[in-house]
C-alpha cells in the first residue's frame, strides 16, 4: 500500500511539474519556429511547442528505461510517465487541441488569445503552490 501511494505521489508530482513548464516556451529547448517575435504567444506557438515536447519527453523516458541500474522504484515511475505520454500522443488532433486550448485559456488570464511572460509566471506560481500543498497532505498522511 505504501509503494502504491508513493508512486501514486510521484507520477502525480510530475504531472503537476510538467504542466507548469507548458506554459514556458522560452529556455525549455522548445523548437526555435515556437519562439513568439515578442513575450507573447499564440494558441498555435503553445500548441507546436507542448507537441514538440511530448515527443521529446517520450525519447527521454525511453531512453532512461534502457538503462540496466534502474530501481524498481524508479521503473515503475518512468513506466508510469511512459503510459501517460503515449495515452497523450495517441489522442486525436482535435481531442489534444481541445486539451491543450483548455489549459491555454486557464493560462491566458486577460483572455487576449497570448500568453504573455506575467501570466506564465503567474501560472507557474500557481502550479508550484498546487504541488506544494499536495505534497504536504501526502506527507501528513
């Protein structure tokens, strides 16, 4: 029971991390096409950039999971992450669009159609709040 609510914290741990970084194009190895000509970007920019970083997150994992030293704990973690990238890739481009505008508008604070660099902070901060106190009631129990 234990393991299952230990790698239950992790993978939703990373779930929480990964989000936060969505909203952060620039520094994240995002493709240079991605990069907006100003702080702002557009539905389209987030949406080419949280695909070019699916992509690059299942080559990472995969990579990790052929390594010969992995613990059991940490297999389970990347198998984990592994399914959830794959159940994301194998999404239909319209039912990804939807999830992607979704998190778009919860970004998109002033609701102008662009995610300026305020609002990315501010998303961050809001994530790393939510993971916070996530991971203090996990603690506590």
């Amino acid at each position: 029971m234990r393991w299952t609510l230990a790698a239950a914290s992790a993978l939703l741990a990373a779930t929480l991390w990964l989000p936060s970084h969505a909203a952060s194009p620039e520094g994240s190895g995002a493709a240079p096409a991605a990069a907006p000509a100003a702080d702002a970007i557009t539905f389209e920019q987030y949406r080419d950039w949280r695909l070019h970083f699916i992509e690059r997150r299942q080559a990472q994992i995969a990579k990790q999971l052929a390594a010969s030293d992995l613990t059991p704990a940490r297999k389970d973690r990347l198998e984990q992450q592994k399914a959830y990238y794959d159940w994301f890739a194998g999404l239909s481009s319209d039912e990804r669009d939807r999830r992607f505008r979704e998190r778009f508008d919860l970004i998109d604070a002033n609701h102008d159609g662009k995610i300026d660099q305020a609002e990315r902070a501010a998303w961050r901060e809001k994530q790393h709040a939510r993971y916070r106190r996530e991971t203090a009631s996990d603690a506590r129990r």
